[in-house]
C-alpha cells in the first residue's frame, strides 16, 4: 500500500508545481505611425505630436514631414491620447485604442484645420492707433445698424477673442452738415449701439469703450460730398494690448 501511494503523492506534487509555473506570453510588437493632413485640401502637413499610452504610462515626442510620418513601438495593447499641432493649424486631440494582438502595423492620419485669421484691420497693431471700418452701416441720419454690418462686425469679435489682452475705443463721427447737437447724439449712439452687438457675443465690457465725436474730429476737409463721406465713419481705437 505505501509503495503506491508514493508514486501516486510524487505525481501530484509534479502536477502541482506545473501548474505554478507560468509559461511567457509572446507578445505582438506594432509598429505605430502618425501623420497630419490638411482637413479641406488632404495635402500633409508637417506636425508636432505629443502621445500619451495609458496602460504603457509612457511619452511618445515627435515630428511628421510630408512622405515620413512619426513611428514609435507599442508592444501591448494600449490606449492613447494624441495631441497634434502645427503653425497655422487649431490643436487637435484625438483618443483611439490600439491593439497589438491583431496587426504588425498601424497607421493613421489625423485632420488638422486651418485657423481663421483675424481682419486684417487688425493687423500690426499699435496703441492710438484709429482704424476705420468700411462695411459698418446705419440707415441714413439714424443709429440702427443694418445687416451687411455683421460680418465685419464678427471678424472684429474673432480679432478680440483671439487678442485676450487688446483693450479698443468705439469712435463715432460724422460730416459737419446739420445740426451740431444732433450730429453729437448720433456719433454718440451709433458707438454705443456697436458695442452692445460686441458685447452681446460675448466680449467683456471692460475692453470696450464707446464714444462719439460728431464732427470734431474731420478725417477730411468737408468741403466735397467725396470728404464728407470720409468723415461719416466708425473707428476703432487701440487703447491697450
């Protein structure tokens, strides 16, 4: 009976240490690649990308240029968090799982947009400096703004928003016909009616100021109907930036 039951007990023991052993996990290598492409033309465009692998908790840094995307090994499945940037493109983040048990190789394009550039009489700005808006309009010897004003009007909100710290005067003037107390009044509120359209999209009050100059302040002689209209403006201020 015992000379049975010790080959029986070495058994066991054998199968039990098997089972604790555990044998390696072969694990499949893929080879990640990343481009950038313009989102309107899907011409490439050299990018910068920061990729997070968050089961890895490792750091991919690189660059794409046209014909040579950006690659780096993953060697497990993992989740990432790709971020993208390139001069003149909207950052873009993107989060995508990959696995590495099904493909050698993965590649992908991400689409970057264009971003909007801000009106240019907006451009190269100085403080003091008066720029005149030309598509402004009001009905005549009135202060209600028409509708062919809103998108120079909303080109002049995207230059505020993306100069966080530009700081603008809203100057009306007019011609020196009529009557000089009312030609005061409608300077004054046409100024005011344009920052209540600013403001109601958004731009703080405390970056705006209105005025308004009636004739005193001529960009022109009002000697011809040419100069008078010169004079018949809305400017906008720089104060600070």
């Amino acid at each position: 009976m015992r000379a049975v039951l010790l080959p029986l007990f070495c058994l066991l023991s054998f199968s039990s240490l098997f089972a604790q052993v555990k044998l390696p996990v072969k694990t499949q290598k893929t080879l990640f690649s990343i481009s950038a492409v313009d989102d309107k033309t899907s011409a490439e465009v050299p990018a910068q990308f920061t990729i997070q692998a968050m089961q890895a908790k490792k750091k991919f840094i690189g660059k794409s240029v046209p014909v040579k995307p950006f690659e780096f090994i993953l060697t497990r499945t993992d989740t990432l968090n790709v971020i993208a940037s390139a001069p003149g493109y909207y950052e873009a983040e993107e989060l995508m799982v990959v696995s590495c048990d099904t493909c050698a190789t993965y590649g992908y394009v991400i689409r970057l947009e264009k971003e909007e550039k801000a009106d240019s009489v907006f451009r190269d700005l100085q403080v003091n400096q008066a720029f005149r808006l030309d598509n402004v309009y009001f009905d005549q010897s009135s202060y209600v703004l028409r509708p062919e004003s809103y998108p120079q009007l909303n080109k002049l909100i995207k230059t505020l928003v993306t100069i966080p710290k530009l700081v603008i005067e809203i100057a009306g003037h007019t011609d020196n016909v009529g009557d000089k107390r009312l030609n005061q009044a409608l300077s004054e509120n046409r100024a005011k009616i344009i920052t209540n359209y600013l403001v109601t999209n958004g731009i703080p009050e405390n970056r705006l100021r209105h005025n308004g100059y009636g004739s005193s302040k001529p960009a022109a002689p009002n000697d011809t109907e040419e100069n008078k209209r010169k004079n018949r403006r809305v400017e906008f201020v720089v104060l600070a930036m």
